[in-house]
C-alpha cells in the first residue's frame, strides 16, 4: 500500500539497517511487496513509492560499502 500523497521515506534507523545487512539479507521493511507477497526481485510489480524507497536504501547500501560499513 502508496502511503498518502506527498508523503515522505522516513527516518533510517541506520543501526537496525546494519545489523540486518551484515546478517547478509535486506531489512524486510525495504523490501517492496504487493497484496502481501514480495515482490522484490519483480520490479515491474512496485509503485512508484516503492520504487523511490527501493533506490534510496540501494543509495545507502552502496554508501555504507564505500565507507566500509559492510
């Protein structure tokens, strides 16, 4: 479910983030799904919010790795 129009992506909770990165998965809440099942890996399947959210933690993942966080 699109949160309401103009809604913003929220505050990361880096640390949370990590542990789940390092753990060697995504945090599920950055995983995109549609009428309950994940839809990941079928970017045909997200909206536009969800394709937004996705890119911006594919950002912060790439971010972390050049930092050495990962």
């Amino acid at each position: 479910m699109d949160p309401r129009p103009g809604a913003s992506l929220g505050v990361v909770n880096v640390h949370h983030e990590l542990a789940y990165l390092r753990a060697g998965s995504d945090p599920p809440w950055e995983r995109p799904h549609k009428g309950g099942v994940d839809v990941t890996y079928r970017p045909d399947l997200w909206t536009p919010y969800q394709r937004e959210r996705r890119a911006s933690f594919e950002a912060r993942v790439l971010e972390y790795r050049q930092r050495g966080l990962l």
